[in-house]
C-alpha cells in the first residue's frame, strides 16, 4: 500500500473517531442539560439556561457531522479544533495535578487534541470519504517521494 493510501486511511480514522468523541459531548449538552451546565459551571465559571444548553449542543452536533463528512474543513476542522483546545486548557489544574480522584481520565483530551492538530495541518490530505467539493485528487509529489 502506498503512503499517500495509509496517510488518507489513517486521517479518515481520526476524523471519524474525532467525530464520534465529539458525539458524545453533544448529545450530553442535548439530553443530559443539568450534567452539562454542571460542567460549564465548574471549568468556564459561566452558567448557562437549559435551552441555550441545549442549542449549543445542537450547533455543536450540526459542526460534528459537518466535520465527520469532511464538509468546509478548514472552519469545521478548525472549530472543533478551537472548542477542544479551550476544554483542555479549561481543565489545566487537573492536568497538572493527575492523580487525585479522576484526575488521569483528563489526560485523555491532550492525545485527542494533539490528533485535531495533525488532522487540521493534514486536512488536505483528508481525502477518503469527503463529501467535499474540494477533494485533493492528485497524489502529493512529497509523499511519493518518501514511500
């Protein structure tokens, strides 16, 4: 298999299990409102309505599926991104301090985002299953050049 192959398949497997960790947030901000108000409460210092809750879940949800398609990948990419930085930073005292109570399950955001970086800077790369116009057909010269 070639490289450009295995770097496509590997970046749609980000992109995909990105999507569906992404997924998971969504729906709690959806169905489980007060959980997520906790959490905004706790690590952003903001409270929130259920009903604001409950459209930043949908938003988020609408941006995830965008994202998992490939669809406008520089702002979908660089959203989800951008929301994920900002909740890793959010829990930087439990970072730092990982081993009180659940402290190390906060460590999984830092590969999570260190995975959006390397799919957002590889996003034209992101070709196998897109549904975006703008699909990079030709295979990149620098990479055959490795392989």
């Amino acid at each position: 298999m070639q490289l450009q192959k295995k770097l496509e398949i590997s970046l749609f497997i980000i992109r995909i299990t990105s999507g569906l960790f992404f997924l998971v947030w969504s729906a709690e901000k959806i169905f489980r409102v007060e959980s997520a108000q906790n959490v905004f409460s706790q690590f952003y210092f903001v409270n929130i309505s259920p009903v604001v809750m409950i459209a930043i879940g949908i938003f988020q949800a609408i941006i995830v599926f965008l994202f998992m398609t490939g669809i406008f990948k520089v702002w979908t990419y660089g959203i989800l991104l951008g929301i994920h930085s900002v909740s890793t930073l959010a829990t930087y005292k439990q970072l730092l301090n990982p081993y009180e109570e659940s402290n190390p399950l906060f460590w999984a955001a830092v590969p999570t985002l260190a995975a959006l970086i390397a799919l957002f800077l590889l996003r034209k790369e992101d070709n196998l299953f897109v549904l975006s116009g703008n699909q990079q057909k030709d295979k990149n010269p620098d990479l055959e050049r490795i392989a």
